[in-house]
C-alpha cells in the first residue's frame, strides 16, 4: 500500500471543499477507494460526537455521547473506543475487537479498530475519524497515514468554522429527552423554559398558567434579566383578567408571532409585553384553555420569527405539557399506593418507614382500635362499617396537632405517630382522640408509648398494642400508657 498516494489522493480536494460535511464526505470517500475498512468520521455537535460522514457499513452510530457528565449511572451511556480516544486525544490502535471491552459492534465481522482524534490547529480534540477492518491488516502504517489525515482534516474544519452547529431536529430530540428524564415540575419547567429561548434563539420565555386561583406566571428559573424583570412586573400589574383573555385568545386563535416590523399596534391582549419594552413575541397555547396557558417568549429586539421556528416551539409545548401530565400521573399514583383507598390516610407501607425515623424518649406511638366495630359491620352491613371508619378517620385527624400524622394499619385499627417532650403530653393528645371519637357516637380504645434506647420501632409499637389490649380487658373507652 502506497500510503503517500493515499495521503494525496485524501487531501487533494480538501482545499475546495465548502462545508465541514462536504470535507469530511470526501474523506471517507477517498479512503474507500484505498482501504476495505469502513470510515467513519465524527464531530463534536453540543454533547455528543455525531456522525457527519462515512462509508462502507451497512449501519452506523449516530452519535456518541462525548462525555457522562450529569447522567445517572442507571442511564450511563456504554463505553467505547470513540469516546475514549476523543476523552483523551490520544490514538487507538485495536488489534483485537474481541479483547477490548470498550468496542461498540457495529458489524458482526469485524476484527480490528483504528480511531484518531481530529484537532483544531491548537491541538483541542473536536472529533475522531475511525477506520474498522474485518479483514487482517497491519495497524502500524494505517496509524500515520490516519493521524496524518486526521490533523489535515481538523485544520480544514478550522478554516470553514469549525464542526457544523446543532440542527433544529438535534435541539428539538436533546430538549424532549431533557424533558422526559425531568424527575419533578419545577425540573420540566426549567427545562422547557431553557428549550423556548434556545429553539427561538429569542431572550426571554415566560409561562402564564392557569389555576384554581386564578392565572399565574411560573417563577424564575434562573435570576431574570432586564426584559424579564420588566415583562413579569408588566404581567403582574395587569392583573389576572387581563392573563385570562391572553390565555382565551392564545387557545381560542392558537400560536401567533410578530413579523419584526416597526409601526403596527400590538392587540390589546399583548399591551403588557410592549409597554415592558418586547418588540418580538411568539405567543403559544399550552395545555388546554380550563388546565393549561400560553408559552410567552419575547426579545426587546426587532426581528422576525419563522414558521419552523414557531412549529418547534410547539412541538416542544406540547411535549412538555405531555411530560408535566405524566409527573402528573405518577405523583397521584404514589400517593394511591401510599394512601388507604377508603379513608384516605397513610397506611402501612409508608408507616413502617416513619417509624424507622422514631425518636427515643419524643416519638410516641398511639394504636386505636375502634370499640364495637364487629358489631356494626355484623348488624348493619360492611357499607356501614366503612362509613363509619371513614368518618372516624376525620375526626381523629381533626383532633391532631399539626405535624402529627394518622395512618390505618388494618380494618378499625390506626396509629397516631406524634413528637412529645413527655409521656404525659402524649397522653392528653390521646384524650383529645378519645373525645373526638364519642363525638361521633363511638369510642376507642388508646394504647401508648415511647420508644426507648436500643428498642426497635416494632418492639414500641408492639409495647403500644400491649397497651390497647389493656384497655380492652378494662372495659374499652380508655387509654392506658405503656411502662418507659
């Protein structure tokens, strides 16, 4: 192999080349009329190394996470001999793909792995070009010519301005990932806050969304800049009717935008926005008009959005709210799966764990059993029982303090969990549920106590329940206190 020829017939055309893919095509192009390895060239695109060009596979990667910065080890992308030789700027010569773990398998059949970094003239790695054999090759002179390539290659990506920015399709898929993977609402809304101003490339997003008190505009998800501060003052000021018609005419009319054009009056609905200095706005409904609101984003610069520009944000609206739905969806499942179906209060899964939390000597345990309750499911029907249960479960929640908590532990029986600095504070709170009960024309059994040093939560609640059983065996309608 006459690898200066291979150099030459590479690099001729690099001079003419117009774009970084059109550079980089070339390249590839020219090395499969010399070599049976397939070549693949990858540049570093925002996060990731995206393929822009290659050759001779019948599949490719399409990008390659640069770095795992910021990603939790669940979703931790694999390794592989791309990222490690961008990570390090150091070349990789891979004899064997069998006996090095980092190895990506694009193809069944191949054998052997050459990947280089390609460099800036100031010696930064801003992408790899990588050849794969399935064939015997020698490695040794493919490594020079390759690395030789490479760095003519990098300074040609240099004088055309560097690897190509994110398309709008790469923003869009990177901010609906972030979205997916937002574990909370104030995560999502950040995020699609972020991903307005950078699809838009305008300066400010606000949302404005309605609620059970009337509209309001989601806080800052960073501190605000001047036109910020002014809009959401503006917003405020104008009150929340004038928020409910611009939400009414963002749902009732859908997306609108100004065309950059100085001397025509904005609707009045938009009066706020100028009068805080935005002479460029893209209004987008989001949800519905009864659970939803319009994505406000805004630049005091006179430009002219385009429609695709306006069409992303909306996929990215409606994305957003799909996800913020989804959060929605399995916060009210798991607090379902924590909750007892009939009353409503915590129940056993949950409880086990806050009594994990006890605190000896302060955190007492009260077991309640409802007096009589056999008796009335027995007479009146299980309709009633439940009934009752329910409206016992209000009473007793009514006659705790605030941050003491009720949990159902079984049919009629619960367990107050509260913080004391005596036993005798725990055995008035006891009274209270007493009383609370008779009001509803029941009564019920209290059992008390605190957990002591070195005594495992199920050892004090069992102390608890020996005390109920106490009560019981004296008549029931009483408390009785478990021995510290």
């Amino acid at each position: 192999m006459d690898h200066e020829r291979v150099l030459r017939d590479v690099t001729v055309r690099l001079p003419t080349a117009s774009t970084v893919p059109e550079a980089c095509q070339w390249t590839v192009a020219a090395l499969a009329r010399h070599t049976p390895a397939t070549a693949t060239i990858l540049l570093r695109v925002h996060d990731r190394l995206r393929c822009v060009a290659a050759t001779g596979a019948w599949q490719v990667f399409s990008h390659v996470p640069a770095t795992t910065d910021g990603t939790s080890t669940r979703h931790r992308p694999e390794p592989s001999v791309v990222r490690r030789v961008y990570a390090s700027g150091r070349t990789a010569a891979v004899p064997d793909v069998a006996a090095d773990p980092d190895y990506l398998p694009v193809r069944p059949d191949v054998t052997a792995e050459l990947c280089v970094p390609v460099r800036d003239p100031d010696g930064h790695p801003i992408g790899v070009l990588d050849l794969q054999w399935s064939e015997p090759v020698g490695l040794a002179p493919w490594r020079e010519t390759a690395e030789r390539l490479a760095d003519r290659l990098g300074a040609r990506i240099a004088a055309l301005g560097g690897p190509p920015a994110e398309s709008r399709s790469e923003k869009l898929l990177r901010h609906a990932a972030t979205f997916t993977a937002a574990p909370t609402d104030w995560d999502l809304t950040t995020a699609a806050i972020a991903a307005a101003r950078d699809v838009s490339a305008l300066a400010v997003a606000v949302l404005v969304l309605t609620g059970r008190r009337g509209p309001r505009l989601n806080a800052p998800t960073d501190t605000p800049g001047e036109l910020e501060a002014r809009i959401r003052a503006e917003l405020a000021e104008a009150g929340p009717v004038a928020l409910d018609r611009m939400i009414d005419r963002a749902h009732r009319y859908g997306s609108a935008y100004t065309l950059g054009e100085a001397g025509h009056p904005p609707t009045e609905e938009y009066l706020p926005l100028t009068r805080a200095g935005a002479r460029t706005l893209v209004a987008v409904p989001v949800g519905t008009p009864t659970a939803g609101g319009v994505l406000l984003v805004a630049d005091e610069r006179l430009l002219r959005p385009d429609p695709t520009t306006v069409n992303l944000i909306e996929l990215l609206a409606g994305q957003a709210w799909t996800c913020r739905d989804r959060l929605r969806t399995l916060a009210r499942l798991r607090e379902q799966a924590d909750s007892d179906p009939l009353t409503g209060l915590r129940h056993t899964g949950s409880f086990g764990q806050r009594i994990a939390r006890a605190t000896p000597g302060r955190t007492a345990l009260l077991a309640i059993d409802v007096d009589g309750f056999k008796d009335v499911n027995d007479t009146y029907g299980h309709q009633a029982g439940d009934r009752l249960l329910v409206g016992l479960a209000r009473a007793l929640e009514g006659a705790l303090r605030q941050g003491d908590e009720l949990y159902r532990t079984g049919g009629d029986e619960f367990v107050a969990v509260i913080e004391v600095s005596r036993p005798e504070e725990a055995v008035r709170i006891a009274e209270r549920l007493t009383e609370a009960a008779r009001r509803t024309g029941r009564t019920i059994s209290v059992g008390v106590a605190l957990p002591r040093p070195g005594e495992t939560p199920e050892r004090t609640l069992h102390r608890a329940d020996q005390a109920l059983y106490a009560v019981k065996r004296h008549g029931r309608d009483g408390i009785h206190l478990s021995a510290a």
